[in-house]
C-alpha cells in the first residue's frame, strides 16, 4: 500500500477497528520506532524483531484483555504497547 508521509502511513494503519498487532519496517531504524508509537495496537514488530514475553493483548475491538507478562490490578486499565526491534 502507497502512502505519501509517516504521518499518512500511520493514519491508515490506525483506519480500523482492530488493533491485535502490527508491524513497521524501514531502514532507520529510530524513524520505525517513532512511526511504532504511533500505531494503536497491542505489540508491533520493528524490522522483524518482536517484543518477546511482552504483555500481549489488543486495542480497540481486538483481543479479549491482556495476558502473560505479569500485569495485574490497575495495568489492565492501560494500554500498554511493547515494540520490538534489533539490538
């Protein structure tokens, strides 16, 4: 899919009701992340790399809560997001 900027590149990822997962490649690798935050899902992937034993669950219409990662009490309140990418 074509997109003009970042900024339109994430306003389309965000045209959803779901938000399970997501992804975002590119060869800066601090532009990704930034473009990353951005995104409303429960976990996304930078160039690949996965956050690992993150808390998993999804935003929006996705998702049925939050699981593994130990978060509890007031954390199931939030929407926490864990991006991965390369060391």
């Amino acid at each position: 899919m074509r997109y003009r900027d970042d900024d339109e590149a994430v306003a389309i990822a965000n045209n959803s009701q779901y938000g399970l997962s997501g992804a975002v490649w590119g060869t800066d690798a601090e532009r990704a992340v930034g473009v990353a935050r951005r995104i409303r899902t429960g976990q996304i992937a930078v160039n690949g790399f996965g956050p690992g034993d993150a808390p998993f669950g999804g935003f929006r219409q996705s998702g049925l809560g939050r699981e593994g990662g130990g978060i509890a009490g007031l954390h199931q309140y939030m929407e926490p997001k864990a991006i991965g990418m390369p060391a």
